[in-house]
C-alpha cells in the first residue's frame, strides 16, 4: 500500500514538473516570436488542471477585481511594493483569466513547484475569479466596482456580482469599495473586512446623474434606495431604510481631492498629487494605498511613490498628430461608467479641445455589433463649449452619429467618417490645437500606428 500511494505521489509530482516546464518553454518560444499570450498556461493546465493547487505560493499573495480599475490599480501596488524592496510577480501583460493567471505562477516559480517571489499580486477577470481561485485563496482580495459592463458578455452586474460571490473564500481578508452599494454586500456577515471609500467632495452631487440610475434601489432587498450625496453613477454615500443596508465606516477614506492644486488627501494627512484628475484615478490610488498599508509599507512612502508614479499600462498616453497635441484614453466599449468619466474628465479641464471617438471593432474577445450600450453613455456633455469639433471614426461612426441626434449637440461641430486612416490623414493636416482620443483596448492600435507618441506631461 505505502508503495502504490508512493507511486502516485511520484506521478503527481512529475506531472506538476512537466506543467512547470512547458508553461516556462512554450513562453520562451513565443517570447522569441515577440508574443505573449495565455496560451503557455493552456497549456500547462492540459497536463496538470489542479497544478495551482500544488505549488507553493509566498506568504502575500494579493488579488484585484471588479469591472474598472483592475490593471491601475494592480500597477501601482506594484511599484509601491517594489520600491519598498519587496519582489513582486504579477501578469503586468493583463491576461486575467485562469490560464493566464496560470501562466504567470508557473513561469516564476522553480521546477520544485516554489514561486520565486515575495508578493504575488494578480489582476483576475471579474467573471473568471472564480476559476483561478478554485485552488488557493488569495490572502488579501480588492474588489473595486461593479458596472454594466460588456453587457453581451456579461450581462447585468447582479449576475456578476454571483459570479464574483464563488471566487471569494473565507481565509481571504477583503478590501473592498465601500461607496459602491453592490461590493459592499461582500462585507455582509463578515469579521475580515477593511473599507475604503470617499468622504463628501465639492464635486459630489445630490442627485444621480448620467442616463440611468443603477443604485435607485437596493441590492438586498429591492426597495428604493436613498442616497446622501452620489460621486458618479451610484458610487457614493446610501442607505436603504427597509433593510439597512448602507455605506459601511472606512478605514482608508480620501477626505479631500483638490483638482485645482492636484491634490488628493487620504485620511486627512497623507497628501498624494494627482498625475492624472480622474475619480477614477483617485480611487485606484485609494485601493492601492488601502492594500500596502495592510502589508505593512509607512503611509508616507506610498503617498511619495505614488506622487511621482504614471500609469504605463497604455491607458493614458500623449501624441502628436500633425501639428496637434493630444492625449490618448482608454474608455472601455460597452462599458457607459468608464465613458462618462472620461468624457467628464475632458470637460472638467475646460479648455479648447476637439474629440476623436472610435468606435471600429467592438470587443477583441468575441464578434459583435451591437452598439445599444451607446445609449447609455451621456453623450449629451458633449455639448460642453470647451470641445469645439468632435469626429467619429470607424465602423460604427454612424450609430453613434444616431446616438448623438438625441442631445443638444450642434450637428455642425460633428464630421463622421468610418476610414480611420483617412479621417486622421485630414485631421493631422489641419491646426486644431489640443486633442482627445476616446477608444477602446480593441480600437487602441488603429489610432496608435498614425501618430507619434510623446513623453507623458506631468499634468494631463
């Protein structure tokens, strides 16, 4: 008996061996090639499905989720826990499902099953959590919002909300986002919990903005929900006089943001300047602060990194177009939450600009055309006197031309062309002075090849 038991133990091990090994050659090979992809963890996971099981993972191992903010966040607790000294492996290429998660444990760890690093700190698809975190338990677990995002992949965000729900295990200590009326039902019934969220700001409304309101009622229960003052969307202060579900006490709060000095405070002391005056931002830095301060690195430290740290993920970049200079942003297809802060982030800079948006391809991860999601976007700001002119390229420029007829747009500050190449041949030829890009991950390539990239400005 203790021979056949041995026999397997040896079997198993050779297997988790062999998963190693091919996952650290076949990413080699497609390293020669100038690609990465998920495919070395496929391929791993063929041989030994339960291999995440089987390796020996550091001590801190830490997991980011949730419909926005995932990448940033993840790259900025990166380089805090760098700079502090700490080896950090983490899928910095994005791939965020299971085999990609895979891929980057197996190709950091040595053949013995040991991963060569002292945090490790993963972005994980909202929908797929699940899946990489079937065999082990992240030690802590940041899950940042949910929205209506890629509705026809994902459906509507209480379905992934469910979806999230399997991926979380009790030993997990959660950080999550407090302002957000459906994360924080994670929290619900739970001792291991830390809060963050947004204290009241000058920007803050009364009232919901935006086409829809998805925090008119309450997650729980059902009933109408009541809001003390909203952030954007229905990210903000609530509670539901049915059930009692509210915004919980935070731990980690940004009591202050100053867009005009670019200065964000977190727990009233710890100033961090704003390299980029988005909510969005603020609260990525929010997440990240939260998190390294629970692994133990000094408050100042992070607030110094942090000050002086821009985004490298692609998401913001700086161009030349002819003799025009723009800066790029990433605002994910179908996902109306992330639009409309970069649409505000843009008006809220209130300076002559004019606007490209391309809408081409869709999504890269299945075929679609459905573009109904464009109505949730609040194209009506658009109006806004700082944006003098505003082009729509690509496949779908004339859906959302349509979309545009229903707002107080002036239609002669609009020029539509579904040539991407041509429209921004034309555009380069003329003296427009600053520009915006607005596209998606899909789209990012087709305006990327036509213009020249700049060194990132302190302030954008």
């Amino acid at each position: 008996m203790n021979l056949r038991i041995g026999f397997f133990k040896e079997i198993e091990s050779m297997r988790m061996f062999l998963a190693i090994l091919a996952c650290k050659v076949s990413k080699c090979l497609l390293k020669l090639i100038g690609r990465g992809s998920s495919l070395p963890g496929d391929i791993a996971l063929k041989i030994c499905p339960d291999v995440l099981s089987r390796v020996k993972l550091p001590q801190q191992v830490i997991a980011v989720t949730g419909s926005n903010g995932k990448t940033s966040t993840v790259e900025m607790i990166a380089q805090v826990m760098r700079k502090s000294g700490k080896k950090v492996i983490w899928n910095k290429e994005g791939s965020n499902q299971i085999a990609g998660v895979t891929a980057i444990i197996l190709s950091n760890c040595t053949f013995g099953g040991k991963v060569k690093g002292d945090v490790l700190l993963l972005e994980s698809d909202e929908r797929y959590a699940k899946y990489s975190f079937k065999f082990f338990a992240p030690t802590h677990y940041i899950i940042t919002n949910l929205y209506r995002d890629q509705l026809t992949r994902n459906g509507h965000p209480e379905w992934v909300y469910e979806s999230v729900k399997e991926s979380i295990r009790p030993e997990s200590q959660l950080i999550l986002n407090a302002d957000d009326p459906l994360v924080s039902r994670y929290g619900k019934d739970r001792d291991n919990v830390i809060w963050f969220g947004m204290d009241k700001q000058d920007f803050s409304t009364d009232h919901a903005t935006g086409v829809y309101n998805d925090g008119a009622f309450c997650p729980e229960c059902k009933h109408r929900m009541s809001y003390d003052y909203y952030h954007y969307a229905h990210i903000g202060s609530y509670h539901c006089d049915n059930c009692g579900h509210k915004k919980h006490d935070t731990q980690y709060t940004v009591t202050n943001v100053d867009y005009d000095s670019g200065i964000v405070t977190i727990n009233g002391k710890y100033k961090i300047k704003l390299l980029f005056k988005s909510v969005y931002n603020v609260y990525n830095i929010l997440a990240c602060f939260a998190a390294c301060s629970i692994v133990g690195i000094d408050g100042d430290v992070i607030a110094d990194e942090l000050s002086h740290y821009f985004l490298k993920s692609g998401r913001i970049l700086q161009f030349k177009l002819g003799m025009n200079k723009g800066t790029f942003l990433i605002a994910k297809h179908e996902n109306s939450v992330a639009s409309d802060r970069v649409y505000d982030y843009i008006i809220r800079k209130n300076q002559p600009c004019s606007v490209i948006i391309i809408i081409d391809s869709v999504s890269r991860r299945y075929s679609t055309g459905e573009t109904s999601w464009l109505w949730d976007i609040d194209y009506g700001v658009l109006k806004a006197d700082c944006i003098q002119h505003l082009y729509l390229l690509g496949r779908h420029a004339k859906d959302l031309e349509t979309r545009l007829s229903y707002t107080d747009i002036d239609i002669a500050k609009v020029t539509v062309n579904e040539d991407i190449p041509a429209a921004l041949d034309e555009i380069a030829a003329k003296p427009l002075g600053k520009l915006y890009t607005v596209t998606c991950f899909s789209d990012k390539e087709k305006f990327l090849s036509k213009v020249e990239l700049t060194q990132a400005e302190e302030d954008v």
